[in-house]
C-alpha cells in the first residue's frame, strides 16, 4: 500500500486531499490515519462539502467522517453533511423502489430490462444502497424492445426529456442510444439504453452478449439481473472515458467494484476490451481505481501498463484535473479522447464525431425542414467555433 500517493504527481491542498481519500470506497489503514491528520488540521469545510457535492461523494465523505468521529468537524458543517447524506439515502431508497416497480411493469409487458448504474450499482459494488448518489435510473433494453419500453413509461406518467420534433428524437436515438424521460410530480428520471455509449464511441460489445452473461442480484429482497462484475468493469471505464473521467465518483465506481468483486477476471475483461479495441481505455480505468485504492495492480495489469505508456501519462492528466478543480475540456478532451484508444482512427473518429455529429443544443437553434435537416452537420462546427471562441476571447481578456 502506498500511504501518501502524489496525486497527479505533485502536491495537494489538505481539503482536495480529503475529498481524494474519502472517495475510497472502504477502509486501509494508512489512508485513514491520514484522514484523521487532515480533519484536525482546520480545514476549509465550506471549500470540502462544495467539492463533495460536485463530485457526487457525500455519502463516502460522511462514512469516512463517521468512522473518524465528529469531533474535529465543526457544528454546522457536520449538519450541512448529515442532512445531505439523510437526504440522499432517502432518495435512493425511494428511487429503487421506483425501479423495482418498473420492473414489474416491463416484466408485465413481455419485455426484460437490465439495470445498470444507478440502485444496482450502489448494492453490488458499494454493498449499501446509501454509499453512492445517483439521480436517475438506467436500464439496458433490447432494440426491439425500445417502443414498448416507452409506451410503458409514458403510461406511468413519464415524458419525454427530449423537446424534440419526432424526425430529430429519432435522430438522436439512432446516434446516442437512450431516451431519456422525466416526471414531473416526483422528479423522477429514467433513461432507456439500446446501447452503453453512443454509436460512435466505437464499443462494439453488444446488448445480447451481456443479457447471454448476466447476474442476478436481491435488492430489497427481490431477484433483480445485473451486468456480469468484467461487463460492468468495461461499461464504467467507457462512462467515465467518455466524459474525461470529469466526477471523482466515477473513479470510486471502479475502485469500489474491484474492491468488492476480488475474484473479478481481469484477464477476461482486458481479453475482451482488446477485442472490442479499447484495451487502452480499460487499462487507463483500472490505473485510476488502483490508485484511489493506494493499491498496486496485479501482474495481469501492471504488464499492460508498461506496455503501454500512454495509459499513464492520460491517468497523471486526469489526477492533474481533478486536484486542481480544473477538468478536461475543450482542445484538451479532444486530444485526451484522440489518445484513449490504441487505434488512432477510433479516437479520430470519435473526436470528428463529437465535432460533426448534431446535438440537441444543435437541433434547438432552429427547426429546419426534413429536405435541409443535413444542414444541422453545418451548424454544429460553427456553433462550437463560436462557443469556443468567446470562451477564448474572455480568458485572454481576463489575462
């Protein structure tokens, strides 16, 4: 175990080193000692819960706390933490309980649902449904079973999260996979998955072969399947690359899941994410949840690593945004998603894809014709031109 690891290699503030050791999903001595030095050290609290809230680790900033004691954390931002952990926990109850009724709904239907993420997540890698905050609920549906998906939604009283015309929803299922809806009594969301990720983040493992590989899990006392413990290794490492790993939660979904699944086949996973070309983005994934972890990788994984240098270099960089508040974005996220796949023309892909490939914020500048609607490929550059460029334009300004 390494006890005071340089984050991004270089120095941290005490309040982003707390945040970066209360994400660790369990208990290791050396981290914890640390933990208890930085709560009597006369911390920043407001600087710590509002990083804690950005990064969705409240309720593993509360555990920590708890375990240490209260005593060093003042008065009132021990009640700020306590009521916005209660608060959580009783979301999440009440979003599984969601979850499990929709079940039941699509099972009614005819039609099987696979929960990713969300409930399922926090129970089969956290073991506590109060460890982990999530705001919506993610389930994976075979492709033809999507329209029946979202008859059953509507019919629950969800609408569409989409203020799309029907021809540009379509277009937006066709190219990213989900459709989101909301209700608006509750709050409640639920995204319906034909895919994992976007069609064009290339990954290429497909609905049937993690329905052929699931798992079953008792959540609130009922039989609920589950992507396999390599599957869902796979599925959050791409989550978190595709959104530059941005959230220190997403790294404490991966150290939690190897910490909890220690008879997880890493060897399988690494053999398929090669497979599906994503070797590099798999290993770069585990790099980051090792690290959390203060942990050494296994031999299966720190051969990977040295064979491939820029995994690491991308893990410094990620480290190097997150203690710095500073996360990837813009020509930097471009070049960092250029670089996390071993065969350029995936990333290059990926990267025109992003650059090209009409979005919502796209479809609502203006409605254009069916006959025209190729112009929105037009748009989209010029829009980000210009998005960008103001950006620009004001740092140098403010410089």
């Amino acid at each position: 175990m390494r006890a005071r690891p340089a984050w991004g290699g270089g120095e941290v503030s005490p309040e982003i080193e707390l945040l970066l050791r209360a994400a660790h999903p369990g208990t290791e001595p050396g981290n914890d000692t640390r933990i208890g030095e930085l709560m009597r050290d006369g911390l920043d609290w407001d600087i710590v819960l509002r990083q804690a809230r950005a990064h969705g680790t409240i309720p593993l900033l509360h555990w920590h706390i708890q375990q240490q004691g209260w005593q060093p954390v003042p008065a009132g931002p021990q009640k700020v933490l306590r009521d916005d952990f209660r608060r959580n926990a009783a979301l999440n109850l009440l979003r599984t309980g969601e979850l499990l009724r929709l079940l039941g709904r699509f099972r009614a239907r005819g039609i099987a649902a696979l929960p990713f993420k969300g409930p399922t997540l926090a129970a089969y890698a956290y073991g506590s449904l109060t460890l982990r905050q999530f705001i919506d609920l993610d389930l994976l549906l075979r492709p033809a079973d999507l329209a029946v998906g979202q008859e059953v939604l509507l019919a629950e009283d969800y609408t569409s999260a989409l203020d799309l015309p029907p021809a540009r929803q379509a277009d937006y299922l066709s190219a990213i996979g989900q459709a989101p809806f909301y209700r608006r009594r509750d709050a409640s969301l639920v995204e319906l998955h034909a895919r994992v990720t976007p069609r064009h983040f290339h990954f290429p493992l497909g609905v049937d072969e993690f329905w052929g590989r699931a798992e079953s899990l008792r959540l609130q006392g009922k039989a609920v399947p589950v992507l396999s413990a390599e599957d869902l290794l796979l599925v959050l490492s791409a989550h978190g690359a595709k959104h530059l790993f941005a959230c220190l939660t997403w790294i404490s979904d991966l150290a939690a899941l190897l910490l909890s699944h220690p008879e997880l086949d890493l060897a399988l996973a690494l053999d398929r994410a090669r497979k599906a070309r994503c070797e590099r983005l798999l290993l770069l994934s585990l790099h980051l949840g090792y690290d959390l972890l203060q942990a050494s990788p296994p031999e299966v994984v720190a051969r990977g690593l040295r064979a491939d240098p820029v995994a690491c270099a991308l893990a410094v960089q990620v480290w190097r945004g997150l203690t710095r508040s500073t996360p990837l974005s813009g020509l930097e996220g471009a070049l960092f998603h250029l670089r996390v796949r071993e065969h350029f023309k995936d990333g290059l892909s990926y990267g025109l894809s992003l650059a090209l490939q009409p979005t919502v914020a796209d479809w609502e500048v203006g409605a254009l014709p069916p006959a025209a609607s190729f112009l929105y490929y037009c748009l989209r550059p010029v829009r980000l031109a210009v998005k960008y460029g103001v950006r620009l334009l004001g740092r140098l300004g403010r410089a």
